[in-house]
C-alpha cells in the first residue's frame, strides 16, 4: 500500500433523511470513482442493524489524489446537499483519527 491513503468513515444519519442521504451518496462514491483517476476504491456500506448508520472505506492512489478528492467541487457539492442530514462523522485515516474540515470541498 505504499503511497496509497486509506480511510474508514462512520456516518450516522438523521432517520428522517436516510433515503435522500442515501441517493446522494451512492451518487457520489460512483462519480467519484469515475471521474477521479486517483480514486481507487470508494465503497459504501449500511450497517446490518442500523441501516442509518453508515461505513466508507476510500482509498487514493497517492497525496496528490487525495487532495483532489479534498477539495474538488463535487465533494464540495456533496457536502453542501448532505452536511444537514448527518449527526455524526467520524473521518478515519491508517489508524487515526481526522477532522472532517479538513474535507470541505470547493465551490470552484
């Protein structure tokens, strides 16, 4: 895995906009999978019995896809639609833990 980032993210969701989220973020992982060459896996997962629970696993090739995905404008985008709907995320990179603002996307 040298170069490579990898990160687990735990989303709780708000119930009353599990679909919504839902929608947006298998919307989001394929995009991003698509249109960012550095983006190597982008899974999403719901957990077995709290399907407003939900996991991430990301990886990205190397530092500099890594910051493209940080502060492109989809994740910009994404974040914007979806930020309201979400009481918890935690951000998770080898082993620690990170801030999400260091993920705020752009509007550019």
């Amino acid at each position: 895995m040298s170069g490579e980032f990898a990160f687990y993210v735990d989303v709780q969701v708000l119930p009353e906009h599990r679909e919504a989220f839902d929608r947006h973020m298998v919307k989001h992982s394929r995009r991003t999978l698509a249109d960012e060459e550095g983006c190597l896996v982008f899974e999403v997962y719901t957990h077995r019995h709290d399907h407003n629970r939900y996991a991430l696993y990301e990886v990205y090739a190397d530092e500099a896809a890594l910051k493209e995905h940080q502060y492109s404008n989809r994740l910009w985008k994404f974040r914007q639609a979806t930020d309201h709907m979400i009481s918890e995320r935690t951000i998770y990179t080898l082993g620690a833990r990170e801030d999400v603002e260091n993920f705020p996307g752009s509007e550019t």
